[in-house]
C-alpha cells in the first residue's frame, strides 16, 4: 500500500517556483521582487534584465523556472501568464567579525534570503 499523492499547493491555473540561498539581504530582495509583482511574465523578464540590481540575474532564474513549471508540469499557456505572488523570507545570517580598536570585536552580519515566485494563467480580455 502506498500513500495517497499530495495535494497541489497551488491552484490548477498557477505554478510556483522557490529559490533559497540568495546571498543578499531580504530587504534588497524584495525590492526586485515588487519591481515584478502584478506584470506578465514577458514584461517582467524585460524589467529583470535590464535592471541594474546585482540579484535581479538569480531573481530572473527563478521566474524562468515558474514559467517553466507552469509550461512542461501544469500545461498551463506561456502567453497568458502574469505574476501572481512574489515574496521574500529570511534564511541563514552567516556571523563575521573584525577586530576594532581598544580590543573589541566587530560584528559583521552576511544575510540570505528565499524567494518564492507564483505564476498564474489569466484569460486575456477583449
């Protein structure tokens, strides 16, 4: 006897895509990712690659990957896809230091974040 399937953690018409390990802040994230919130994913693979946002490149990977998951696993129309969510989460702080003056020790913080991308399939209105 084998378990049951689980279920979809999205909807029929969307697919998602979760990248973990950015070497960035959450904070820096999140502004690539609501410069991307609410467009189609053609305008918003434009935006990302001419963005000047050094983590707008692993933000672009990840939104390649929705789309692909939405187009090969849910067989769902590229053209038709707009971003539905895209939101960040702190993971791992790396703690550095460096020694400063009168013997005391400075506290450097290296952060990474997640980013989870949701694409969603919408009817274009005539």
């Amino acid at each position: 006897m084998s378990k049951d399937n689980n279920p979809r953690r999205v909807a029929d018409n969307e697919a998602r895509s979760k990248t973990r390990m950015l070497r960035t802040s959450p904070q820096k994230l999140n502004l690539v990712a609501a410069m991307i919130r609410g467009k189609k994913v053609d305008k918003a693979l434009t935006d990302l690659t001419f963005s000047h946002k050094r983590i707008a490149i692993d933000v672009k990977k990840c939104l390649q990957s929705a789309i692909a998951n939405a187009e090969n696993n849910h067989n769902l129309d590229v053209d038709e896809l707009v971003v539905a969510e895209a939101y960040v989460g702190k993971n791992l702080t790396m703690k550095r230091g460096r020694p400063r003056a009168r013997g005391r020790f400075g506290k450097i913080l290296k952060p990474f974040a997640e980013l989870t991308i949701v694409v969603r399939q919408v009817e274009e209105q005539a």
